[in-house]
C-alpha cells in the first residue's frame, strides 16, 4: 500500500496521480444484478471479461464510465437494440457505437484521415462518419446514412472492447430527456429496468459530462456538442474586450450551456441538455454554483436571453435583482452570429458583418418568433435587413412537434390553396391533410389564433419533410425531420444541382411560394423523395446565398457569418458556403461552439460584454 503522505503533500508528483492505487484499497470494480446483488466473475476471469460475456449473450448492461453511467449493449444484436430503446424510451435518436481500434470501424464506416484524427484526439469525442460495409443492428440509426462512433477513453473502456470484437452501443445512461446519471444509488433506482446487470466502481463523479459530438463538415471538424474532452476549455477573448469584466451569461433552453467569462477568458460549461426537464435544470443549478467556485467568478453583469419565458432567463434575472447586478437581455439570433464571430477571433471594433441566422425558433424584435434572418451585425448590435417568409404556427408549440402543420401552413399561405388541393388531391400529403379538421385549421390560420406567425427556417424543414413522408406525423427529438430530410438528400445532391427550387423575394423577404408549386408538381409526377429533397437543399442554398450576395453590396460588407441549428446540416451549410464564396466573400462558421443553442451563451456573453464600451454607438443603424 503506498504512504499516505503521497495523497497528503500537494507537492508530491504523486498528489496529484489518481490512478496511484492498489488492489487492496484502491477504486474497486463490481458487476450486480438489477437487485443489487454482487455477481462473481466467471471462473478464471474478471468482471471486465465476464461483461464482455454477457454483452455477447445480449444483455443490457450499466457501465459507470468517468463522466457518467452508459446504457450498452451488442451493437448487432437486432433484439438488444430493440429493447434497450423500447426500455429507455428513446424511439428514433441515434444510438453513439464505441470500437476497439479505427480497424474496427472501417468495417462499419468510411473513414478520412482528418475523420480517424479526431477519432484518435485525446478528447476522444464521437464521430459522425458514413455508414458503409458491414450492417449492425437496424435500429442504430434510423433514418440516417451516418454512424456516430468512438474509441475507449478510459481504461476500462479498453479493457472491455479488447474482449469483444464488435462494436457496442454505448449511449447515455438515462431516460429519454432526462440527465445522464452519475450516482450509483440513483443508477440502482432510475436504470433497474433499462439494465440487465450494473458495472460499477466507487470514484463518486462530481461534474456530469455527455460524449462530446463532431462531425466534419465543409473541410472542418465541427463540435455538435461540446461536452467531455473540450469543455470548460477557456476561449481567450478576441481583441478589444475589457478583460476587467466578469460575467455569466445563461445560455438557452434547448441545449443548453452557460458561459463564465473572467480576465478576458470566456469559460462556456459542457451541454447541459433541455432545460424544461425539471432535473436537467436542476443539474444546470449545480453546475452553474460549481463553476463560479471553481473558477472564483463573482459575475458583475448577467447575460440572458430575451424570450421571457426561458427558465434560464428568468432564473438569471432573479440572480440579477437578488444580487443588485446589471442585467443584460440578448437577442437569440444576434447571440448566434456574435458567438461565431467570437471564435473566430473578430475584434472588439471589427466592421459588421452579414449574420445568417437559420434555426427553428427565437425571440425577435417586438415579441415576434424568428428564425430565419439576416442580420446586419456587430457586437454591439444588430438589425435584421432580410428574412424568411413568415408563416403561422398551426396550433403554436404543437407545430414544433407534428410535421404535417408547418405543411398545411405554407399550403394555405399560397394564393391559389384551395385550387392546389383538388389539383393533387391524389398525393398523399394531400390525402393525409384532408384527415385534419381543416376547417378548424383554417379558421386557426385566418384569425391567428394560437398560430403566431414565424419566420423559421427549421419549421421550413419540417413542412418540406412531412409533404415527403418523413416523420409527417410526429418527431420524436428536435431536428429529427430535417436530419432524416439530409440524409434522404445526401446522394442526389450532385446529379441535382441544375434542378434547384426556385424562390422569390418581396421586400427582402425570401418568398417561398416557387419551391411548393415545383415541389408538388415533381411529388405528382413521381419522382423520387431523395430527388425532391436534394432540390430543396439546392434551391434553400440558392436563395440564401443570392440575398446574402446581394445584401453584402447593398451594405459594403464582405463577411458573412452563419449561425443557428439549422446550419448543422451539412448539406446546406456547404452548399450555401461555396456559394458565397464563388463571389467572393470570406464565410465564417461555427466550428469549436455547436452552430445550435449550445453556442448560444458565449454569443450572450461578448454582447453584454460589449454593452459596457463607449463603442456601443458602432451599432448598425
């Protein structure tokens, strides 16, 4: 047993080496069953073996890893797959695969070299790749062309992929919207019936860290969700900004993260997840109570967002009164372009830019619902000089959720809908709306009642996705109709480039009426839905970058920045990119912060931040 001084004497090397311990009295390792009973390993091995075992049997096994406790199970096994998604309720998200070696994964998955770098970074976060040869299990990935995998960060990961020799599902131990477990007992509580058996240890876990995402996109690797391995890596501020200035900015409610800036380093925490699940929110209290001690930040201003029902919003204000702080509200979108702008480096008094801020929905000017804009930006400010065409909200957040609304609401905005109807009365789009109470619809539509107008981008998506079947009835996670609506696309993007779906404009409003008449003149022609999608990528990356164009002349800007969720999608984001830069502008896009809300806080945090220099009056006019 080693001396105990070497855990008690700070300036020992060994003070600080966890992994320092003996069979005796260090980290133990146990297997138990779902009553919590000890199950002895196999004759002639250890728990790590006889968990390798058991997953080759199709077992669901509980594995406390360093950041929390994963769900895996057999990767190939059909039935296993099934039943861990039918036990924690996650019905259509993909599933994250952990390989033993990148050898393992090129018989699942195409691999680049920068692809097998990320793989192999010390961060080890998962990587989206494309599927291709050998078939795992039917469920992994449904709807999609892609696989998420990673290799063992910890060595009981390696241990355990070297006695197997396939991949394993390896997904956050949790149900469905709910935060990732970390405890032992409250594994033995919320997991019992998701798990089969539990592989445990006794080192508590202190911080909840999710896998970080990446996929590489547009000849970069871009984070999807920053968490183990990257976060709470500290930005160093760009330029310009007052590094006497301590701040917490709040972050969204969709993924969240928060963001500590101190000494002109901005500390944004790892995903935080839905902040409308009552316990992720409370997990985001305590980690925002953490990081303030461990990073000694008394924040003198609070950042949040301006939609007044956030949670996060108002828990930020409520902090503000409490502590007599200065508090700062930020525009959603405007916090997008700002958190892009941030990491690649723009100074403080850098000339504005053109934002593109595409996602599904965000609090604008005067309570209305964005998510399709073109700001006119700085840090200082913003003001929006192009949009999408704004369209109801069939039945207000129920359109977020059920597809086939946001088709119905674009159908009923063209002048001639009624026409339209009989006229492809045999599509099955059509077929299905006549299903609804259209009346009641109707009169929704005409009065704007509990149908707010929005001018969003991702709602966009969902129309587009339901006219073609995908998840017309119900999505099960955000974004899921405009992932499955790419990967639909993904092949035919190159064969369609000179068949893109026109648009117009009115008043610099892009008017989207052009793309429905040829989308359903092609639907009732018969050609192919991946046809169909690959046409609307083409014509959405058309008529965005020929505004973009022209607003660039207009206001003497030769950047632009993207930001938003719905730039996460790699076909429109490199679409949209090569087209700007044809002409040419320097395009910038999110690429250490998620394009999504979870970059969202680090936007908040340099606005506010920016509020506080005499060079506010920067701000477009």
């Amino acid at each position: 047993m080693p001396p105990v001084s070497e855990y008690e004497d700070p300036s020992d090397r060994r003070f600080h080496a966890q992994p320092n311990a003996c069979p005796d009295c260090g980290p133990r390792l146990w297997l138990e069953d779902g009553q919590g009973n000890v199950l002895p390993p196999d004759a002639g091995r250890d728990v790590i073996e006889t968990t390798a075992r058991l997953l080759r049997e199709g077992q669901i096994v509980a594995i406390k890893g360093i950041g929390g406790i994963h769900l895996a199970c057999d990767a190939g096994n059909d039935a296993a797959v099934s039943r861990l998604r039918s036990r924690k309720q996650r019905y259509a998200k993909a599933l994250a695969l952990m390989a033993a070696d990148i050898a393992m994964i090129k018989s699942y998955a195409r691999i680049s070299p920068a692809e097998a770098a990320l793989l192999q970074d010390r961060a080890a976060p998962i990587v989206v790749l494309q599927a291709a040869g050998k078939r795992l299990a039917a469920d992994i990935a449904p709807g999609q062309v892609t696989l998420g995998f990673m290799l063992p960060y910890t060595p009981l990961h390696h241990l355990l992929m070297q006695a197997l020799d396939a991949p394993i599902v390896l997904t956050s131990g949790n149900r469905s919207e709910e935060p990732q477990v970390i405890r032992n007992a409250d594994a033995r509580a919320r997991l019992t019936d998701i798990a089969d058996c539990f592989l445990l240890h006794d080192r508590d876990i202190v911080n909840r860290l999710d896998d970080s995402v990446v996929r590489v996109a547009d000849g970069q690797a871009r984070l999807l969700r920053r968490a183990r391995g990257y976060a709470p890596q500290p930005l160093r501020l760009p330029k310009g900004f007052d590094e006497r200035i301590s701040l917490l900015a709040m972050g969204g409610e969709l993924k969240n993260s928060f963001c500590l800036v101190k000494e002109g380093r901005a500390i944004v925490s790892q995903h935080m997840g839905n902040l409308g699940e009552p316990a992720t929110f409370a997990d985001y209290r305590q980690a925002l109570q953490l990081y303030q001690a461990l990073y000694d930040v008394s924040p003198a201003i609070i950042a949040i967002d301006a939609h007044p029902d956030y949670l996060c919003s108002q828990l930020g204000k409520r902090l503000a009164d409490e502590n007599n702080l200065e508090l700062v509200r930020v525009q959603h979108h405007h916090a997008h372009i700002a958190s892009c702008m941030a990491e690649h480096g723009r100074e403080l008094t850098s000339p504005r830019v053109l934002g593109i801020a595409l996602d599904g929905l965000g609090y604008g000017e005067n309570g209305e619902l964005w998510g399709g804009e073109f700001l006119l930006a700085d840090y200082f400010g913003s003001k929006r000089v192009a949009r999408f065409q704004p369209v109801p909200l069939l039945g207000g957040n129920k359109a977020a959720r059920q597809p086939w609304r946001n088709t119905l609401s674009y159908l009923l905005s063209l002048p001639d809908a009624q026409q339209l109807f009989e006229r492809y009365a045999n599509l099955p789009i059509i077929e299905y709306l006549k299903s609804k109470p259209l009346s009641v619809l109707q009169t929704l539509f005409d009065r704007g009642l509990n149908s707010p107008p929005a001018s969003s981008a991702g709602r966009l998506f969902d129309a587009v996705a339901a006219a073609l079947g995908i998840c017309r009835e119900e999505v099960y996670f955000e974004g899921q109709a405009t992932m499955e609506l790419e990967a639909l696309a993904a092949g035919e993007m190159q064969q369609q480039k000179r068949h893109a779906y026109g648009c117009s404009t009115i008043d610099n409003t892009l008017v989207w009426a052009p793309l429905w008449y040829s989308l359903l003149e092609d639907l009732q022609k018969g050609v192919d839905a991946a046809v169909v999608s690959a046409r609307f990528h083409h014509g959405l990356a058309k008529a965005v970058s020929a505004m973009a164009v022209r607003l660039c002349e207009a206001w003497q800007t030769d950047t632009v920045v993207l930001g938003g969720g719905v730039f996460q999608n790699r076909l429109l984001l490199e679409q949209t990119s090569l087209l700007l830069r044809e002409h040419p502008l320097t395009v910038l896009s999110p690429r250490h912060f998620p394009a999504n809300d979870g970059g969202l806080s680090l936007g908040q945090a340099v606005i506010a931040m920016a509020s506080r220099h005499s060079g506010a009056q920067h701000a477009p006019e």
